[in-house]
C-alpha cells in the first residue's frame, strides 16, 4: 500500500480508512493498555497520534520505538477518544526503519535553545519550529513566483560567476582555479589571472541587477530569485554571507512606481502566508508568546507575530525622504540623550539599524519607505536628482528588521552615468555592455531586491537571520 502522509489524514481521511503512514517519532507514552506514539513526516506541524496495543506487538519492536525513529505504521483510522486530535492511527504493523538510540539522539523532546540548534542543523528540521519555517519559506518563494507571474514579468536567471562588483562595495568573494601554492606573477609582480580559468578575475555575484537591467530593457519585466553572495564580515542578526535575493527590474517605471511596486509584492506575500501557512504561523505566534515571556516588557512586541502580519497588509506604508527622515531623527530624544549608537548630526549620514528601526518602530509605528538618499552614500547606478545631491533611492524599513528591501531609480542617461562611475572610479571598460544599453534605445526604469531572508524573518518572527535559512554561511561557519 502506499503511504499517506500525514497532512491529507489529518485534514480530511475518514475514521475506517485503511492506511499507511511514515515518519519520524517525536514523542511516545505509555500506559497499561495503551502506547501512545506521535508521528510526525514534515507536511504539517501536527502529529499523527498512532495507538498500539501492547500485547499485539513484541517488547522488541516498542522499545525501539523511541524519539527521532523512523517508522512504517500500518493500520485503520479510528475516532480519537482523547482530547487533541479528533482521529488516531489503530497500529496493525510497525516496522522500525531506523533507530535512534536515545542514549546519543541530540533531540529530546523538550524546548531546546536556537543556538543549540544551529550546531545541530542536519537534525533541526526535525523541530516544530524548524519544519514550520521549512514550510513557511516554501510558501513565501511559491508567492513571490506567483506574484510575478500574475503581472507578466519573466523569471530570469543571471550569473552565480561573475567579473563584477554590481553594489561596488569590494565585499565579492573571489573565484579561481588558480594554484594558492604557487600562484603565477605578471611582469608587474601582479596576480597574473590570465592564466586563471576565465582568464580574468572573478567572483561570486553580490547582485543579479546590472545583468537584470540588460534583460529588461528588451522584455519590460523581469525578476530575479536567486544566491548572492558577501563577504562582509558583519556578526549581526541580519546579515548572511550567502542570501537569496528576489530583484526586480522593470522599464517604462519611475521611482513612484518603484516604490508601488515593492509595497504591493511585501503586502501580496504577507498576506498569502497568512491565508496559506495558517497553522505554522499559529504555532510560531504561540512560539513567540512564551519567548516573550522571558522578557523585559520594553523587548517585548507591542503587537503579536499575526498582530504585525494583519497590520501590513492592511495600513499603506509611510513614504518620506530621506531628508525628512534626518530631521525626525535629529530632534528624536535618543538622539538627544546620546541614545543611539551613531548619533545623527548632519546631513549626508548614512544611516543605522537603530536609526531605521527608530522610525519604524517607534516614531511611524509601521513600514516606512525613504526616498531620495545622499548620492554619496548610494552605488554608482542610481539615477541623479535635479537637485545635484540626491538620487532616486528607496529602501523599505520593516519593523524588527530594518532595512528589507533596497531600489532605486536607474540612471538612463549615459552622460550623467559616465560621469558618476568616472567619480567613483569604477572603469567604463569592465561595464561596456552595460552602457551600451543606455547608448541604444535607452528608457526610464527602476527595480529592487527584496532579502529573501529578512523577509521570512519578519513573517515567522524569528529574531536570527541564521534561523531561516536551512544551512546558515556566516564569518567563520560553513559546517553542513
Ligand atoms: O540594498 P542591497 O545591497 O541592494 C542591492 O543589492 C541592489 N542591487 C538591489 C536592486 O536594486 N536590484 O540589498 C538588497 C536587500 C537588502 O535590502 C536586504 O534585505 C538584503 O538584500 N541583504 C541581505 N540579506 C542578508 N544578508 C546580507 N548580508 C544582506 N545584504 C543585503
Ligand atoms: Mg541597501
């Protein structure tokens, strides 16, 4: 017989039915005529609960029945005469696939730290907690593609290896064939990477944008899912060296509709993961709640995890430009009692996590868009202002999160682009091709990138960016 897993019992198997069912033990009991075990396989955060009489079965096979087994359990669906669930597995047959010794299983089924977890990462998909952001995530691609593809824009796949540095921050890791024993010198006393595998310096991507922007400047629409890596070597809660970023690029669209654009994707996700992960969320608004306990009532959220969900997708985000943003920040009391870390004084500042989350959290009490930032502190693509000293940035603050998405206006114009990459020193050279689409039939466009992660943080609540992604790439961690 096949097997049925557990989410289609669960959700709509009759008592009667005749099944079998495979999984992973995460819990069993028992009682003098009665060894209650609960099943799981992944396809919901619910258990099976499996009911075998003890006398049917040998004291050998039930005491390898313990946590973290795997078992093939075959039987009738039966009416649950306990509280929890409404239907039960009648065990016919069980046959341990696997054990676990429970002397050795790291598992046990209680409450476990996270960063424990993290150094068990090939076993924490086993948790409710880890499975339940599994699915989540699965959910969260499944309606970013659905979101795209609603409105027309193609998928489209840009290079993992690359010879550029899109966001010019010198944060690439590099690749090459090269021999690090005896690596080959040019006349100058230079790394001679002609003779590497593509015959010149490479790296892995930081941003599928410059090759997304060739794309749409002939299809309109596009966007990117994918890898990108940094090498910055930032230890925070946010930052991975490997992330998956969700970039799309758009003709014929100015900042405004940039910025419509990128408030209508973060409400469209939002709201299908509140439609379709209902019960994950429900166990992770639970999850929350007792970790919150734990807390000083000034950490603790003034909203729950679903509180926060329902209150993007039904408020329109705050949008203000970045100079209005200084100002609100200048005059804010952690800036005047010396609060934040990086105080905010003048015009032109780059600005923090802290300062992000003050607005967001604190002073709008929702998202907040910023526009128009310094073009000083932007990359070299950003299409330049009237005003001589801003470009046409926007980056969307998420509470709890900061910074989630980053876009702007690109610069169409060749001059002007010319100019600011010979201001920035980046050789004109390198990106010939890209120029060449503002040298033919060049137009207005606009996109962003959406942190795949951070997104997934926001919407599971989980404070570590290293709790939603399945295998976690950070300065000095690259076990699994
Ligand atoms: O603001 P960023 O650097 O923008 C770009 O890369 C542009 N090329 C995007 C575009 O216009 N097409 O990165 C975009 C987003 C950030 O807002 C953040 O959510 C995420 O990517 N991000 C990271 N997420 C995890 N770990 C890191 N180290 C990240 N760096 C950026
Ligand atoms: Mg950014």
């Amino acid at each position: 017989m096949k097997r049925t897993k557990i989410k289609k019992i669960l959700t709509g198997l009759p008592a009667g039915e005749e099944i079998v069912v495979k999984g992973w033990v995460r819990t069993k009991r028992e009682s003098k005529n009665a060894v209650f075990i609960a099943l799981n396989d992944g396809s919901t955060i619910h258990n099976l609960q499996i009911v075998a009489d003890p006398a049917q079965f040998t004291e050998e096979v039930l005491k390898k029945v313990t946590t973290g087994a795997s078992l093939s359990v075959s039987g009738v669906l039966v009416e649950s005469q306990g509280k929890g669930q409404s239907i039960e597995l009648q065990a016919a047959v069980i046959q341990v696939t696997g054990e676990a010794d429970p002397e050795a299983y790291p598992l046990q089924p209680k409450r476990h730290s996270l960063e424990f977890l993290r150094e068990i990462a090939h076993l924490r998909p086993r948790t409710n907690t880890f499975s339940a952001i599994l699915r989540v995530r699965h959910a969260m691609a499944y309606a970013v593609h659905t979101f795209f593809h609603e409105k027309g824009f193609l998928y489209l796949n840009t290079p993992i290896l690359t010879a550029s540095d899109a966001e010019g921050a010198g944060e690439t890791f590099k690749v090459t064939t090269l021999d690090l024993e005896k690596v080959p010198r040019n006349e100058h006393g230079e790394i001679d990477f002609e003779q590497d595998f593509f015959g010149r310096e490479t790296n892995l991507t930081v941003s599928g944008q410059l090759e997304g922007e060739l794309a749409a400047l002939a299809v309109s629409e596009i966007y990117t899912f994918g890898p990108t890596f940094r090498a910055e070597n930032s230890n925070t809660t946010r930052h991975l060296a490997e992330f998956w970023m969700i970039e799309p690029e758009m003709a014929f669209y100015d900042i405004t509709d940039n910025m419509d654009l990128a408030e209508e994707m973060l409400k469209y996700v939002v709201k299908y993961a509140l439609e379709h992960c209902k019960d994950d969320l429900e166990f992770l608004n639970e999850r929350e709640l007792q970790e919150e306990k734990n807390k000083a009532q000034a950490e603790r959220n003034e909203l729950s995890l679903l509180e926060r969900l329902a209150f993007v997708v039904e408020n329109d985000f705050e949008r203000i430009s970045y100079t209005e943003a200084i100002d609100i920040l200048r005059q804010s009391t952690p800036n005047k009692k010396k609060k934040f870390q990086y105080l905010i004084d003048a015009w032109g500042a780059d600005l923090q996590s802290e300062h992000e989350r003050f607005l967001v959290e604190k002073h709008f009490k929702k998202p907040v868009i910023l526009y128009n930032y310094p073009r000083d502190i932007k990359a070299f693509y950003m299409r330049q202002n009237e005003d001589g000293k801003t470009v046409a940035a926007m980056d969307v603050l998420f509470p709890g999160i900061g910074e989630i998405v980053g876009g702007s206006q690109r610069e169409e114009r060749l001059d002007k682009l010319v100019q600011r990459m010979d201001e920035m020193k980046i050789p004109r050279e390198d990106l010939w091709w890209y120029l060449e689409t503002r040298k033919y039939g060049t137009v207005e466009h606009s996109g962003f990138g959406l942190g795949f992660e951070r997104m997934i943080q926001f919407v599971t609540g989980m404070g570590n960016i290293r709790d939603v992604i399945p295998f976690p790439r950070t300065p000095g961690n690259c076990e699994f």
